[in-house]
C-alpha cells in the first residue's frame, strides 16, 4: 500500500474525434475504430467472486476508450494519454507472463491471454484514453483489458461471447499482470447496462440485470476516492484468497459459496480463530447480496442502506482489508446523512460508496472532506457514479 496520489487520476476524457485525430499524430494513419469499456463500483458482494459466491457490481459511467488500428506486423506499439512511458513497442512473439511494465500490461495481458485460446492476434497500434481514475478500487485495469479485448474480438473475428471474454481478462490478470483475481470486475465490465446493476453467480456465470437507479428514489451514489492507492499483486489480495481456500477444505466443501449462515457455528468449532472470521465474511457477504437483491426488487435502493453499512463492518473486522481512511470515508458520510456507505473494491485503499440523500449530497461531501483534512490524510477526490453500458464500439 503506499500513500502518494496517481498522476492524472481522474483526466478530462477526450471525444472519439480528438483521440482518432491524436491517433494519427503519433501513429500515422487512422485508426480502424474506438472501443469503450468502463470501470466498475460494486454495490455489494466483496471477496466472494473467488469463492464461487454472489456479487452485484454495476458499470459506471467512466470508460477506457482504445482506438486502435491493426499492423501488418506482429509488432504492438502502446501510448497513452496519462503520459508517463511515452510510446511502448513490444513483439507479440516475446509476450512473456509478467514481462510487462505500468498500464501496458493490461493490453498486453488481453493480447496474450487471446493468444493463449489460440486466437490470431495481429500486431496493432493502441492509444488509450481513460477516465477511470487509478489505483482507486474502480478497476481501471479491467476496463483497459475489456476495452482491448472488445476490440480484438471484432478485428479478428473471433466471436467471443461475455463469458469467454470474462475468462480470457481473468487469465490476463491471474497469469499476465500477477494479481489472483475473480471475474467480477470484468464481467461489470463486458456485461453492464444503464440502469442496472449485474447479478452474479460466480459459479456459473449465470448474470441477470438488477434494475438500480439512484435517482428516481432521490438518492445518489457517492464515490470517495481516498487517494490511498493499492494494488492486487501484493501480499494482501492473495493471503485473504488462501485463507478462503484453506477455510474451504477444512470445512469439506468445494468453495466458501456452500457454507450457509446457519452453518457458521458449527464452522467455528473447526477454523482456527482468524481464519474464521475470513469464512464468516464471505458467508455473511454472499447472504447480504441475495437480501440486497431481494429489496432492490421489493422496496427500491433505499432500503438497502444496512446492508452496505453492514458488509463494511464485515469486511473492517472479520476479513480486516479496510484502512483509516476507508473507515472515516464512511463513519463520516454516515453520521453526515448517507443511508448506508462501504469500502468498495478489493480493499487494503481504493474507494468507499456513500448512498446519500440528493439533498445532503453537499453535507456528505463537506463532512468528509473536512473530517479528512483534520485527520492529516491526502484530500479525498468526492464525485456521483450511475450505473452506465457495458463495453462496446464507440466509432
Ligand atoms: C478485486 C478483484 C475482484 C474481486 C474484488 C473483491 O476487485 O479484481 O475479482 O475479488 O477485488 O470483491
């Protein structure tokens, strides 16, 4: 975990004219079309993906968007718009597992892992452009990787539905990046819709759309981005991932997703102490997204507020993946008028979401702010998310 702020979090993102005109600047030509993916919040449904389990992410209305033109070369030139590496040349053919550097792994990690299924990649030219803002919990990554893959899977043809793209972005992850993530972020990614939040079965993949929307019930769906930047290829991810794998086999079962709540008790007698409250996190956490589920159908978002204080309750004391700053983001938006707020994301820094009143929007965003200054913790960046399409071709 480190404390510093990403450069150009959260850049202004350029329409599809300017990023094809900036796209023949630096590569010559045009390039052959721009694809769309964007981030994800997850409304609820934490560490359990991993586990077989329930989650109820939803696309946001931040995007990577990739143009892209294919080489007739196996060569794969990469810029972006954050700066920082300037043009990145690499070979297709030297495509090694963790070889990658910065953000070109994630359109590298796509390339490879399509590669992996045998597909015919070509060598392409790349320039991306996000507003997903880094580091933040809101799967940046994911979404350049789904953007890439949209892409590549029209350009060559392949005829990849969601699901195997889903896997294909997962392999990049696990494999590519280094980082032993699930399928949601990817599948809020490839399978979002405005309006809705995706409901999904990590066993299956079977996903059905949850009509969510904030407004109609006078709410609104605060992101506080605590500027503590994390990453999923460090320790913490994956000691969480193999307490859930240990909790799994000591208890007999396939996955953590065929543990009920009712057979926590008996749990316990068997789990050493810490990886207990691991099981009992994710156990709780799947239990919470199937009554999340059940009252956004019945009663709309404003009856979920519990729900979400409750899951990041869970997640600060039994799974222990939150921080000061996660904590205040959401004790404060709290006491200052949210309905209900957790840590969103895979934890150890990233964002909080705040389901808030429209009318205490500005309370909300003041409280914090002010409570963050006072705590000596970097100014947190506050903005709205609605739920927004999934990836697609934008020219
Ligand atoms: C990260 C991972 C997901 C999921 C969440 C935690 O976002 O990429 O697969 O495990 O953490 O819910």
């Amino acid at each position: 975990m480190s404390h510093k702020s990403e450069p150009l979090a959260t850049p202004v993102q350029a329409g599809t004219s300017d990023l094809a005109a900036r796209f023949t600047r630096e590569f010559g030509g045009r390039p052959d079309g721009i694809w769309q993916a964007p981030g994800r919040v997850n409304l609820i449904g934490e560490h359990t993906d991993y586990n077989e389990g329930y989650v109820l992410p939803f696309a946001i209305d931040r995007t990577a968007r990739v143009a892209v033109a294919v080489r007739p070369d196996a060569t794969v030139r990469l810029l972006s718009t954050y700066g920082g590496q300037g043009t990145v040349s690499a070979s297709l053919d030297g495509l090694q597992p963790r070889s990658a550097k910065g953000w070109t792994k994630y359109p590298l990690g796509a390339m490879w892992a399509l590669r992996e299924r045998g597909i015919d990649v070509p060598g392409i030219d790349l320039l991306l452009d996000s507003n997903v803002p880094l580091g933040a919990g809101l799967s940046s990554s994911h979404a350049i990787e789904c953007a890439v893959i949209t892409a590549l899977n029209e350009l060559t043809g392949a005829g990849l539905q969601a699901q195997e793209m889903v896997l294909a972005t997962q392999q990049a992850e696990n494999d590519f990046v280094g980082a032993p993530t699930g399928i949601m972020d990817q599948s809020a990614s490839l399978r979002g819709a405005r309006g809705h939040a995706v409901f999904l079965d990590c066993r299956d993949q079977n996903a059905s759309l949850v009509p969510f929307e904030t407004e109609p019930a006078g709410l609104v769906l605060l992101v506080i981005d605590t500027k503590v930047s994390h990453s999923h290829a460090d320790g913490g991810y994956a000691s969480r991932r193999a307490s859930c794998e240990l909790g799994a086999e000591v208890l007999g079962v396939k996955a953590l997703r065929d543990v009920q709540v009712g057979g926590l008790e008996e749990a316990s007698g068997l789990l050493d102490e810490v990886t207990f409250r691991r099981v009992r996190h994710v156990v709780t956490e799947n239990d919470r997204v199937l009554q999340t589920v059940e009252l956004l159908a019945d009663r709309g978002p404003s009856a979920i507020g519990h729900l979400l204080d409750a899951s990041h309750a869970s997640m600060r004391d039994d799974f222990e993946i939150s921080c000061p700053e996660l904590d205040l983001a959401v004790e404060t938006s709290r006491a200052a008028g949210a309905i209900g707020a957790r840590m969103t994301g895979g934890g150890f820094g990233g964002a909080a979401i705040a389901l808030t009143p429209a009318g205490e929007e500005q309370k909300v965003r003041n409280a914090v702010a002010k409570a963050f200054a006072k705590a000596g913790f970097a100014a947190p960046d506050i903005f709205t998310v609605s739920p927004a399409d999934g990836a697609m071709r934008i020219a």
